[in-house]
C-alpha cells in the first residue's frame, strides 16, 4: 500500500472517530461511501466492513461517556436488548439481498435522515 494512501486512511480514520464519538454515533454514513467510493468495494462489503470499523470506535467512546457520567443505563438496557436482535436480523438479511438493492435501502435511510435533521 502506498504511503499516501496510509496517510489517507490514517485521516479518514481519525474523522470518523471524531464524528462517531462527538455525534454517538453516525461514522458509519461516512464510511461506507468511502469504502465504496475511495477503495472500491463493493456495497454490501462496505457495510460489513464498516460495522468492523465502527465498533472499536463505538467501544472506545463509550468508555469516555462513561467515565463522564453521561449514560443512561435505565433507558440504555431496553435499547440495547432491540439493537442486538435488530442487528442479527438486519446482518442476517443483507447477506441475502443484491448490492444495488442494498445501496438503494442505504441511500434512501440517508436520504431520510436528513429530511429528519432538517425538520426537527
């Protein structure tokens, strides 16, 4: 690998961090358009991968959430019990499913989270 695609990584690396630890979350919208976009993989790849990506960083910022008293734990549990089903489920499904349908349900969720920011 080229020394300036490592710097590359390296800087894209740290954006995402720093907007998955500010925001709680989020690089993964990020992410996935620079792996398909920058590195050419495939979209159904680019999610996995970015899932792979997102959990150290998600790890990480939440150990500095905690450590300044900033969780909820009696509203987290209830989440986290829906999460981890939704995430077997929706692992489960995009393994099953074609890249352009798989692009398409991930540029419509973005699409919608914007119209969401935008209006409340």
């Amino acid at each position: 690998m080229k020394k300036v695609k490592k710097i590359y990584i390296v800087l894209f690396g740290a954006l995402i961090g720093v907007i998955n630890g500010f925001f709680g979350g989020g690089g993964g919208m990020i992410v996935v358009p620079l792996l398909t976009k920058m590195f050419g993989l495939e979209q159904k790849k680019a999610q996995a991968t970015a899932l792979f990506i997102i959990l150290p960083i998600s790890l990480v910022s939440s150990i500095v959430y905690l450590c300044y008293h900033s969780i909820n734990f009696s509203e987290g549990w209830p989440v986290i019990v829906g999460i981890i089903a939704g995430g077997v489920i929706g692992a489960t499904m995009l393994n099953k499913m074609n890249n352009k349908v798989v692009k398409g349900i991930f540029i419509f969720f973005m699409f919608l989270g914007g119209v969401g920011m935008l209006i409340w």
